[in-house]
C-alpha cells in the first residue's frame, strides 16, 4: 500500500509516494502561483508512472500552513478529498515542522511578507519554538544567538544561507498518531496570521437594520436604561442628524457608537463595547470613525461633546484619554438623580 | 444513464449537485452569507477559508442525499469562472481530484452560462433567445443563437446592478445583500426623488456608478440638511430607475434580435419589480418569458450540472492541468486551454 505525499504550502510545488515510512518517488520544484493548475496532474503523473492506481493509496499527508494561504489550501483541499474518496486516514503536518533535520536542532523559516516570517524551531520531533510569526530582525538575532542551529528554508530574503531538507521524506515519516486528523472532512490549513480569524481584527462600518438586535444585546448588557429596539431603530432610520457605527470582528458585532451632528458641534449618544472585547482598541476605532464624519462634513465641526455618569469612572477614564476634558457637572441629569460630567473635546487642530 | 457530480466555489456559497439523465438528484448549498454579512459584503479570503473547511463536507452530503457513491459517478463538473479566484481554486482542487482518481472526464463550466441554464429546470430554451444576466457582478445582455452558443450584446461599463444596490442599501441602512431590503421598501413607497437616469455608451449598454453616487450625494444632502430621508420613497426612486434601464435596454435587444424568448438569470432576478415588470412586457406579444425559480437565482452547483449535461454530451472536457479564471467571457466558454 502507497502513501500520498503533498506539500505546496510556500512557492514550492512537491508531490510523493512513500511506502512504510521509505520515500519511493517524488517530484518537487518552484512552481510560484501555478500549483493550482499542476498539482493533480503532477499526482495524476506519479500514480501512472508507477502503475498505481486510487485502491493501492491507503493514507495522504498533507502540510497545513503556515504559508502562502493560497498554496496551503491546494494541498489541503486535495488531500481532503482523496481521503473523502478513497476512506483513508489523513495525516497533516506544519509546514514549518516539515522543513526540520532530524538529526540537528533546525530553525525552519518561511517568508511571511512584510518584513516578517513564519518560524519554528525543532530539535527531532520536539518543538523547542512552536510555529509563530516573527519580525524578521528578531528572527536574525535568534539566528545570531544559535549559531549551531541549522537554518532550513528559502531564506535568500534575509541574506542569509539556508539549507534546503526533503519535506517529501519528512512527510512520510510524519505517517503516526501524532499527525492523524480525527475528522478529515472538516481539516482546515493553519493561517497563523490569522488577521480575519483573531480578536484583533477589528472592522468598523455603518450600522444597518441586520445589526439591531446584536444592539440591542450590547444595549442591555451595558446600560442602566437601554434604548428600546424602537429607539434604535429611529435613531438608525429616521433621526436626520443621527449617525450610527458598528464594530465587527469574529463575524459579529461587539460594539457601536451612536452620534449626532449638529452644525459645528457633535454629541455621542451612546458609545459601548461587548465586554469580551474591551481592552483591545475597540473604543478607540469608533472614536477615531466619528472624528473621521466630523472632519467630512460641510460645515465645519469643531467639538465633540458628551454626558458620562459620575460613577462611571471606567469611562470617565476613556474619554481622558481621548482627549476629552471635563467641562461642568450637571446636577441630577438622569432620571435616577445621578449627576452627569460633561466632557468636551476640540477636534479643530485634531 | 450519465449521472454528473458539479462543484460550485465562485464566490460566497459552496455547493455540490448531482444529476441523473438531467433530473437533478442532490443540491447541497452550504451558505456563507451570515458571515459575509456582518462585514457588509464578501471578504474574499474569509470566503476561500470557509470553502476549504466545507467542500467535502457538502460533496459527501450530495452523494448521500443522491444515495451513490463517487464509482457511480460519470463526469465531474466544476466552475471555472468567473468568480473570485481564491474561492474559484478550491472547487477546481476537489473536482479535479476526482476526476484524477475515478479516470472520468473533468467539465470546465462558466458560471453565467450555469445561471442561464438553470432556467431549463422550468422550461425549455427557444432560440434565438435575449439572456438578461443581472448579478452582483454582471449585467449583461446575451444572445443565444442555439445551444451553447452566447454572445454579449450589451454591459455595464462600469458597476453592475446588483453591487449598486448593495452599495445603495449600505448607504441607506439596510443590510447586506442590498436587493431584497430595498426591494421590500421600495413596495412601500412613491417615486418622489429625482434620480438622474444615467446615460450609457451603446444602446444595449449599462451604467450604474452614476446613479449610485446620485443617491449617495442626495442622502448626504438631505442629512446636512436635516431632513429626513424617507426611506420607501428612496427605494421605490432608486429600483424605478435601476430595473427601468434594465426593462429599456432588454426590450429593445429582444426587438432587434427578434428573439422568440427573455430568460432572465443572476442573483438580481429574484427582484420582483424586475419580475413584474418583464411580465408586463412580454404580455400580448410573441415572445415566451422564463422565470427562475428563486432557488435558481442564487449559486448553486446544481445549474453548473445542468450546463455540465450539454458539455457531457459535446465532450467538452478539460485536462487535469485545468486552471481558474477570473474573468473569463461567456463567449469563450469553450477556451480554457492556457
């Protein structure tokens, strides 16, 4: 019985047959954005040269990232599909963890862009630095405080010298429970920079009618006295000086501000971040959009004010460090008989 | 018998079909659009991803739900483009794999033909026949001749209807996809704003950036203004002027070409004032109107079988060194040797 080898997770294309752990047969060269179109049939081309047809393959194994994003798809998805077809295990590996010398403690790079790269470093099976992103002059001086590490990958970018190891063999031997995927059909690649995915990742954009009921929750879970679904959606639709913002970010809505903006200056009405994501900026993006929609109107917008409660102090700190300052109290200014700061902020030499 | 299995990934839905002898036995969608939505249109890498993590989660569900198994399998269909091409690889990947393992035939489709297509589930094309291609990222006018055979009579020179409405309903606070929200409202309201009716180049041509930047400047007039904007009246103005110059440009091509049928197709043509409207116009005339059902309207993998039959039986077949393209026109459908 033949295993499958597959690996086009950087600008590589690399395709083998091992047998027992023995690498047999393998093609591997620099096929940059083509991989989509060669790959199956570099595969179709191994399996017919050495008469092998889909009943002799009895497991796959992949690389899973991280790498190109595009590139680690197409290994992974054919590696997913063979072993949909075929009812064979699937085996995956890091890509990073593929590069290693088995014999040497190895540092395995792969050019991440933007002055950083994809890093792990591996001494036999153990990973001394798991996979991770590092800036690229980091990376030189850990190279530079390990220099009887061996350096595995296409490092020219560094101005550096790599060597380059058999990830076809490495794959091979990467056949064991450790790699096994319990449920292949829903294997994913590793992405690492994992902008879309993390919590980091944070999106502003208008509020629209989809996003009232995420509101709302917000609403409840921060504010003493909510606004109704009602309100907000007048505020959203119908109130012509209104402007309403939501912050987006693992594919739901975890804040919002909600302003006005009346002649030279604006007011917000609401400003409140879901309390799994505070502490991340979160606050900061939405301010910053709302100074963005007074510096584009017309007519010249030269502050932003606003009420906080008094015993609000967490948000009294927020608005300090936002540049607001604090104007006057006004006594009993809600319902409950709580005095309000009003704070005040320039943006004219913002 | 000729049983086909037809992969979809070009943009934000992955979907599986099978069919036998024509009659479609399976068609799983897995839906990303919950997702895109909350970001107010498709992030094409989230897209890609979430293609990766289902494809064969839904080819395994298509060949339950059709009760075969991949050996049953004669053809292997998959959209080639348009599309966006990092979703547009994974279906290629999947489908090529198979084909590569089961030594069965690789079918290269166009995704547009496949929404033209879709509509022979509810009816048979008459040739020659006006093709009125309405999505988020086409709006053309294409004639058929006979089977398989399109040309691209008229296109927008710039946005297509439906990205305008998505845009459109952004600006005036719906959500995302924009054409059935502004559809909704626009029943509602009266045409009571002045829109510009944007002028286009040729005469079966479109052009949308204009009248989206119309309502955006008018919505941010009213607002500096103070005014309100009474959203069902902005609806109803905008979709009047957006389906007319649909309506305008596909009955005077249906004139012109003296075609015996308008099928409409694309994401748009679930609008019902578009509906309504192409009734209207075809009402006391020769010509036969087909509708899509509105599971047609949206991607499914089921109409890239359907167009898969005919390349089955032309031995349209690819190599397995078959690669996407982004942009492929409808009417080089068959060249898809790099």
């Amino acid at each position: 019985m033949i295993d499958l080898l597959l690996d086009s997770s950087n600008t590589d294309l690399a395709v083998g047959i091992s047998k027992n752990g023995v690498l047999i047969d393998s093609v591997s060269y620099q096929a940059w954005q083509r991989q989509s179109e060669l790959m199956v049939d570099e595969i179709d081309k191994i399996l017919n040269k050495h008469e092998i047809t889909r009943k002799d393959i009895s497991s796959v194994s992949v690389t899973k990232g991280p790498g190109s994003y595009t590139g680690v798809r197409i290994a992974m998805t054919i590696a997913k599909t063979v072993a949909l077809a075929l009812d064979c295990p699937l085996y995956v590996s890091s890509s990073l963890e593929a590069m290693r010398f088995e014999e040497e403690p190895t540092i395995a790079i792969v050019n991440a862009r933007s002055k950083r790269s994809y890093v792990g470093v591996y001494q036999g099976k153990k990973a001394i630095v798991a996979d991770c992103i590092m800036d690229n002059a980091s990376l030189l001086q850990y190279i530079d405080a390990h220099p009887d590490f061996v350096i595995s990958g296409d490092v020219g970018y560094l101005e550096i010298e790599g060597k380059r190891v058999n990830v076809m063999a490495n794959l091979a031997n990467a056949i064991d429970e450790d790699h096994l995927v319990e449920e292949p059909l829903g294997a994913r690649p590793i992405y690492l920079k994992d902008a879309y995915e993390s919590e980091t990742k944070i999106i502003v954009r208008k509020m629209n009618t989809a996003d009232i009921p995420s509101v709302c929750e917000i609403e409840k879970a921060c504010f003493k006295n909510p606004y109704t679904e009602e309100q907000i959606t007048y505020e959203l639709m119908n109130n012509p000086v209104g402007y309403f913002f939501v912050a987006i970010a693992d594919a739901k809505v975890i804040g919002f501000i909600d302003f006005m903006v009346t002649f030279d200056s604006a007011t917000i009405s609401q400003i409140a971040v879901d309390e799994a994501y505070r502490k991340k900026g979160v606050g900061t993006l939405l301010i910053g959009e709302m100074v963005k929609v007074c510096k584009s109107q017309k007519d010249e917008v030269d502050f932003i004010t606003l009420e906080v409660r008094k015993s609000n102090e967490n948000a009294h700190r927020f608005y300090k460090r936002h540049a607001f300052e604090d104007i006057v109290t006004k006594k009993a200014y809600y319902d409950d008989g709580e005095d309000a700061i009003y704070m005040v902020r320039s943006i004219v030499n913002d | 018998m000729t049983r086909i299995l037809a992969i979809e990934s070009s943009c934000d839905e992955t979907s599986v079909a099978i069919t036998q002898d024509g009659e479609l036995l399976s068609n799983i969608v897995a839906t990303q659009i919950s997702v895109h939505e909350k970001y107010g249109g498709v992030m094409p890498e989230i897209a890609s991803r979430l293609h990766t993590e289902n494809i064969t989660i839904c080819i395994e569900e298509a060949l339950r739900k059709a009760k075969l198994t991949l050996e049953d399998i004669d053809a292997f269909a998959v959209t080639r483009g348009p599309g966006l091409i990092g979703c547009l690889h994974v279906g290629l990947q999947a489908a090529k794999t198979l084909a590569m393992l089961y030594k069965k035939p690789l079918i290269p489709v166009h995704h547009l033909a496949g929404h033209i297509y879709a509509n022979e589930y509810v009816g048979e094309l008459k040739f020659p026949l006006l093709c009125v291609v309405v999505s988020g990222g086409n709006t053309e006018l294409v004639i058929m001749r006979g089977d398989m055979d399109f040309e691209i009579v008229g296109e927008t020179k710039d946005d297509a209807v439906g990205e305008c409405y998505d845009k459109v309903a952004r600006v005036l606070g719906l959500p995302y996809p924009g054409g059935l929200p502004i559809d909704q409202h626009a029943k509602l309201g009266q045409h009571t704003y002045n829109l510009p009716r944007p002028q286009s180049p040729g005469p079966y041509d479109f052009s949308y950036s204009g009248l989206k930047t119309s309502v955006i400047n008018l919505v941010n007039q009213l607002k500096m203004k103070g005014e309100l904007v009474r959203l069902d009246d902005m609806a109803r103005s905008f979709q009047d002027v957006a389906i007319g110059m649909i309506m305008e440009k596909a009955m005077a091509a249906a004139k012109d070409f003296n075609v015996k049928q308008i099928v409409l197709a694309g994401g748009v043509s679930a609008n019902s004032y578009l509906r309504d409207e192409m009734k209207k116009a075809v009402e006391g005339t020769d010509i036969d109107l087909i509708i899509p059902p509105l599971w047609c309207t949206t991607d499914q993998a089921a109409m890239i079988a359907k167009v898969a039959e005919h390349l089955y039986v032309r031995k349209t077949f690819a190599p397995l060194n078959l690669g996407v393209d982004p942009n492929w026109k409808i009417d080089h459908w068959d060249d898809f040797l790099s």
